[in-house]
C-alpha cells in the first residue's frame, strides 16, 4: 500500500482489519468475483478513478501507522504491565 499501488485481498481472517476498505475483496470460491475484482484494478482509462481511489485510501490507511508509533504503544503497554505487576 505505501508504494501506491492498489491490491485485492481475501475477506478472510484479520485482512479486513488490517487494510479496512483500501482494497477491494473477493469471494476465493468465485471465479467471476476473483475475475472481476482484477479487472477493476487493471491500468487502463476506464478504471484510473477507482484505482486512484483505493490508491488515496491506502496511503491514507498506511500513514496511521509507524514503527515509531508501535514501538511506543508497546512499551507503553509493558510499561503498564509493569506497573499493575508491583502494585
């Protein structure tokens, strides 16, 4: 997502948390969906504002996150762990 570019996923398991609504899904038992979901995203003149839409809501999905901002929740939350353990 962070090199532009726009993706198809699986609803399945923790993907749809993981990349919201900045891809587009598909049913993996239907051949006509898989199809389809791919032929939306294909570069050509018809479909450059739909990619261009999902393209702007995965930047702006990936932008929520950093290594710096996960590291900090992190210790953050070992840091209250901690906390919790010695009181």
């Amino acid at each position: 997502m962070r090199v532009s570019l726009s993706y198809t996923h699986l609803p399945t398991s923790a993907l749809p948390e993981i990349a919201g609504d900045s891809v587009l899904y598909f049913n993996p038992e239907n051949i006509d969906e898989i199809s389809d979901a791919i032929s939306k995203l294909i570069d050509s003149p018809e479909n450059s504002e739909r990619r261009e839409s999902i393209i702007e809501k995965a930047l702006d999905w990936v932008n929520q996150y950093s290594w710096e901002r996960t590291a900090r929740e992190t210790l953050d939350y070992i840091s209250s762990c901690m906390e919790n353990k010695i009181q």
